[in-house]
C-alpha cells in the first residue's frame, strides 16, 4: 500500500467491483448460500479495515475515527447478519419494510446498495490517494472533488451501519427474551 499506490488503488477497485458482480451472479444462478453471504461479508470488512487501518497511518490526528469506523463497519455487519440468520431469514438482504424502512430501501434496491457502498469506498479511495505528493494540481483537484462528492454518501452508509446495529441488537434481544419465556 504505501509504495504503490497506483497498483494498490487498481486492485482494490477491482476487488470492489468484483465483489458486487459476484452477488449478482450468485442471485442470476441461483446459488446463493449462507456461507457465500457470510464470505461476502467478512471479505467486504476485511478489505476495507486493510485501508481504514493504512488511513489511520497516514493521517495519525484521525487515527481514533478510523478506528471507530473499524469497530462499527465490524460490528454493525456481524451483529446483522447473525440476528438474520438466528431469526430464521433466508437472506440478511430480507428486511421487513414495517421494520425499518431505511434499512429495507438499502438492501431491497440493488441500486441503492451499490451507490452506498461504491461512494463510501471512493471517499476512503480518494483519502488513500490524497495520502501520496502528487504534481499534478489537476489531479489534486481532481480526488478532492471527488472526496467532497462522496463524503456525504459515507456519512449516510455509517449512519445505515448504526441503524443496522441498532436494529441488529433489538432482534437478538427480543429473540432472547422470546427463548427466555419459552424456558420458564
């Protein structure tokens, strides 16, 4: 990461884009599995705690925000997926509109999902790139326009990740009261 960056930025572009054509082709084919949607979510927060955790490098006075959005991305993910799965859903992309209608409209409309996720890289992205000297004033520019664009995007994808542990914790609490009632 810091040598190449370049190199490093390509991939991990790729890496991004890969990850939703994959999802999409699981769902064309019909091969969607738990594990597949477990492995989809634990390489998603793999990768960009990669980046998060370089960031805080580069950027020492922002370490503890990278850290908390470490901790949240994390947290937020797995705490949701494991209620989905413990409640019985098919799918942790199943959610009830009546439940939460800003967690439905993200994870119902492939869209949706896709700008979040793609801008909230591209802002980290653009962080990364901002890291190295460039010559370019145009480039500069260039990635500062670019992070100015996405950040508000990022800022709402950690405001859906606080949502979905909020929602997540209620799930599991109520599915543990539920068990509790069941056993007395």
């Amino acid at each position: 990461m810091p040598n190449q960056p370049w190199k490093c930025m390509g991939l991990y572009i790729i890496s991004c884009l890969l990850d939703a054509v994959d999802g999409n082709a699981a769902r064309y084919f019909q091969q969607c599995s738990k594990f597949g949607a477990v492995l989809d979510m634990v390489t998603d927060r793999s990768t960009t705690s990669c980046l998060l955790c370089f960031l805080a490098t580069k950027y020492p006075s922002w370490t503890i925000l990278f850290q908390l959005l470490i901790s949240l991305d994390l947290s937020s993910h797995y705490m949701h997926i494991y209620s989905s799965l413990t409640s019985g859903s098919s799918s942790h992309k199943h959610i009830d509109k009546s439940s939460n209608f800003i967690l439905h409209s993200y994870y119902s409309d492939n869209r949706v999902l896709f700008i979040f996720c793609a801008l909230n890289e591209l802002f980290f992205v653009a962080l990364y790139l901002l890291s190295f000297d460039h010559e370019d004033p145009w480039f500069n520019i260039t990635i500062k326009l670019i992070a100015f664009i996405s950040f508000p995007i990022c800022a709402g994808k950690q405001i859906i990740n606080v949502i979905q542990l909020t929602r997540a914790s209620q799930t599991l609490a109520s599915i543990d009261l539920a068990e509790r009632k069941m056993n007395n």
